[in-house]
C-alpha cells in the first residue's frame, strides 16, 4: 500500500524526527516519518528536501494539529508531493480530502474509537491507534485494550503504537488485529537521530517506571521522563494558585532544552514506558533489523505454544 518493506513507521517525534533519521529508517525498509512540530513551513520544507536528497523510498510528514503553522504545513505536504502524512493531537478531517486528492496517503494517530470512526467516514487510507503508553501527547485508553476496539469498528488498516520498543511488541500487535506498528522511543537511540546525546543516555538507562503523564489539568496529557522539570511542573499543576498561562510559561521551551541542549535540570524528554526496553544506541536498520527478526521468531514459534 505505501511501497515500504517492513511495517514499521517511525513515529514523528517533536524536536525528535528530523530527516536524516527519517531517511535512515526509510532506507532500511520502514516508513520514516519527519516532524513538523511546531515549525513553520520554511524549516519542513528544507526538512522535506534534505530527505529527499538522502533517500528515494517513501517517507512521511507528521503534522501536529495543535502547531501554530497547520495550515501552512498542509499546502505544503501537497506542494511538495509528500507521499504519506501522519497527524496528532486533533481530528484532521477536514484536511482529508485535499490530501487524498493530491495523492497522499493520510494516516491520522487515533486516541480512541470514536476519532478513528471520525476520520475513517472523512477518508483516511490507515490509522495509527496509540496507546497511552507512548511518549509525548497520549489519549486515555492503553495498546492492549484500543488496538483490538479500532481494528474491530474500522474497514481500513490499523497500525498500533505505544509500547512497541521490540519484535515482542510487534508480535503481539500484530495478534491484536494491527497491520504495522510504529515506534518512537526505540528509534530515538538510533544512530542517525539528531537529539543530545543525554537524550539517548537517559532513556537507555530509564527503567520501567522512569516516566510520568503531566498536563492532564490543561487538557494535553503529556508523557516524558522523570526529571527535576517533569517534577516541578506537576508540582505547579497541583497548586490551585497556579494558571494555565503560567503553566505554559513554565513549559515553553523545555522540548528544545531537552533535545538540543542535554539540559538535565530544566529540558523535557519526552519518552514512552518502553524507555525501559531500550538497551542501546545502534544504527536505525539495526533496528528495524532487530524487530522483523525478533517479531517472525516468534511468529514462527507460535505452533509450539498449542498443545495437541
Ligand atoms: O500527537 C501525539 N503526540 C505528541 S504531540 C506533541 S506536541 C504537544 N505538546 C504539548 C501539548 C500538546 C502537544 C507531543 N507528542 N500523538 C498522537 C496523538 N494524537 N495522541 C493523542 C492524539 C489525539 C488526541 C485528540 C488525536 C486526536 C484527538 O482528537 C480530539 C478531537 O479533536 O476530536
């Protein structure tokens, strides 16, 4: 359907999914995918170029529906004939059929059934059902439990994420009634990826328990590592004399602290629970490499855990 090898996306990642690690993972079978974040449409379109330049296999562009720039970012995925566009953080419906007339495949994350409904009726090729258990901006319900629910009420193919750091995790996706899965802890520790490298440290040395939701007061839970910022801004959210305003005061900027500068006291990093899976820092193919292995062995296997 989208001309890739493996299943795998990489999930567009704030800060994060840059375009040499989208061409990477593209070039090594799965579906890299660019983030427009907040940015305007100079820096996506040279992100867009850049990736070009590094891989002829198709890649995607995230856009994040909350960004300050969306409709800018919209025209642009047409201009520049990107052929797969993933969404977060809204209901991209009315967006839809412009796209799929420019050619694009659109693959909207989805939070629960009733958003998946949504935008399936608007026209989107796929969905990506994301579990709570993902990094950044999450939705109430965990993989386990949505994947299965969107697989059910939807006619088009379901991709699960949250939680998906191994071919453990695709295995079990794949069981669920998912298509593909997409990963972003995972493929933050990759190589190719652009983030400090106390990003990568700190989330190959996370444990189980390592991250926490904050923002669920405002409306935008956000998943992230347990850090002296993470701390502080729940400890703010839990003061009744605290507003929103200062809430985003004390937020803005953090992303960028955290990816680009290493600063362990005052970034954010965001992170999924699977922070805790990830053991090193290896090149993107490794990993999708790693996956596929790990996911058919066990596939392969499956027979043995019937018994006669
Ligand atoms: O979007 C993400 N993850 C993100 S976005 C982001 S940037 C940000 N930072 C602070 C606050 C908010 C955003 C960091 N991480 N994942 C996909 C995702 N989409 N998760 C949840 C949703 C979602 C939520 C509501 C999708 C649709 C939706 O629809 C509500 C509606 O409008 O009906």
């Amino acid at each position: 359907m989208l001309g890739i090898e493996y299943p795998i996306f990489q999930g567009g990642m704030a800060w994060v999914s840059e375009a040499k690690l989208a061409a990477a993972v593209s070039n090594a079978g799965g579906l890299g995918i660019i983030s427009a974040m907040n940015a305007n449409a100079d820096y996506v379109r040279k992100q867009i170029r850049d990736c070009k330049q590094m891989t002829d296999k198709p890649f995607g562009v995230n856009i994040m529906l909350l960004s300050p720039f969306v409709e800018e970012i919209v025209q642009l995925v047409c201009e520049e004939k990107v052929k797969v566009v993933t969404t977060g953080a809204g209901n991209p419906a009315k967006y839809i059929p412009m796209w799929r007339e420019a050619g694009i495949a659109v693959i909207p994350v989805v939070p629960s059934v009733a958003i998946a409904e949504r935008v399936e009726r608007a026209g989107a090729t796929a969905v990506i059902a994301e579990g709570g258990e993902s990094g950044g901006h999450i939705g109430e319900l965990n993989t386990m439990a949505l994947v299965p629910q969107v697989v059910d009420a939807l006619s088009i193919p379901v991709i699960a994420a949250g939680g998906i750091a191994d071919g453990r995790g695709m295995a079990a996706a794949l069981m669920l009634g998912a298509d593909g899965v997409q990963c972003g802890t995972r493929f933050l520790c990759a190589t190719e990826c652009q983030v400090h490298e106390v990003y990568k440290q700190k989330v190959v040395s996370a444990g189980d328990t390592d991250t926490m939701v904050t923002g669920r007061s405002g409306g935008h839970p956000v998943r992230a590592l347990k850090t002296p910022f993470t701390r502080k801004f729940a400890k703010l959210e839990a003061d009744p004399s605290t507003t929103q305003e200062d809430l985003n005061n004390f937020g803005t900027g953090a992303l960028r602290r955290g990816s680009q500068e290493g600063d362990e006291a005052m970034g954010c990093f965001m992170a999924g629970q699977s922070a805790g899976l990830v053991k090193r820092i290896e090149p993107a193919a490794d990993i999708i490499k790693d996956y596929m292995e790990g996911c058919c062995k066990l596939l392969q296997n499956s027979p043995l855990l019937i018994q006669d």
